[in-house]
C-alpha cells in the first residue's frame, strides 16, 4: 500500500507541477485552484463520480466521455477542463485528488507560505494564534497559515507541525518522557 500511495504521489507531483508552470504562464494560478476546488468539490459529493475516478474497471475513453460531460455541466474550461481531458484520456484519474492537493501545495510553496497543524490542550485566543504566527513566520521565514485543532489528551502545551518537522511541547509527552526516565533508575 505504501508504494502505491508513493507512486501516485509521484504522478501527482508531475502533473501538478506541469499545470501549475501552465498556469503561471497563462497568469491563471488562482483561477486554476478554484476550478480545481469546484471538481474535487464535485468529486466529493458524488459516489458515482469516485467510482469513475478510482476504479480500473473503467475504459479511457468511458472515463474521458464522462468527464468532457461532467467539464461541460459544471462550466470548467480552459485549461483545467483540458488539463482533466488529458487526466483521464492517460488512465490517471485516480490520482485527480492527490494532483489538486499538489497544486496547491506548488502554489503555497511558490508564494512562500506554509501551513503549521498545530494541536493544542485548550482553544487558543486570537491573540496566541496571532503570537504563535509571528514566532512560527520569524523561524521559517514564510507567511503562516494555522491549524488549529484541540485534542485535551496533550493535557497542556502544544504540538506544531510543519512539513515533516515536529515539535513537541505537550504535557503529555513530558509525563511520559519523565515516567521512563523513573523506570530506568527504579
């Protein structure tokens, strides 16, 4: 399974790259993530349409008809309407999602700004949202966008995470981290 998320994390990459250099030659980068969000919207609220998506027992040219049909209904042109025509006539629908999240990604990247999943014991007040944003945007160098969610396990502190590093302040883990260190020496 690993692998499999790995290759089309791969393929998402390569095609959200090569529509995001499309778009920016277009000057269509926010208008590409709209139409983007409009199908991943339309994919959500659709079983048939993940059905069509995911599985292989669909032709190309079954999954190209259905998705010039779906394109026109819901006004997506341009070049995301082509961009998904040549999605679907490669066998690559599967990895639509992945693709759109890579987009965004891309874009986030290429404007410099980066988004911390942050848990915390307790909600935060506006003014520590506002204060963990700075401290976070003065460390990376980046414009800040928080996630906030509240998980009362962590008991206190918070934990902030920003691509695939990691810091850990919580109570939680301090306990923990002191309870091994008393079995060691008791």
């Amino acid at each position: 399974m690993a692998d499999n998320s790995h290759q089309i994390s791969g393929v998402a990459e390569r095609y959200a790259s090569s529509l995001y250099e499309l778009a920016a030659d277009a000057k269509s980068i926010d208008a590409v993530a709209k139409d983007l969000n409009r199908f991943q919207a339309m994919i959500d609220g659709s079983a048939d349409l993940q059905r069509l998506v995911n599985s292989p027992v669909f032709s190309a040219e079954d999954q190209s008809r259905s998705i010039l049909a779906l394109i026109d209904k819901a006004g997506i042109s341009g070049l995301v309407g082509n961009f998904l025509k040549v999605v679907a006539r490669n066998r690559r629908l599967f990895a639509v999602p992945a693709i759109i999240q890579s987009y965004h990604e891309t874009v986030a990247r290429e404007r410099g700004e980066v988004t911390a999943d942050v848990k915390t014991a307790h909600a935060l007040s506006a003014a520590q949202e506002k204060e963990l944003k700075a401290a976070l945007a003065s460390v990376t160098g980046k414009t800040v966008t928080l996630d906030v969610t509240v998980d009362a396990s962590l008991l206190g502190g918070l934990i902030v995470k920003i691509g695939s590093r990691q810091v850990d302040t919580s109570l939680r883990t301090k306990l923990s981290t002191l309870k091994h260190a008393l079995k060691e020496v008791g």
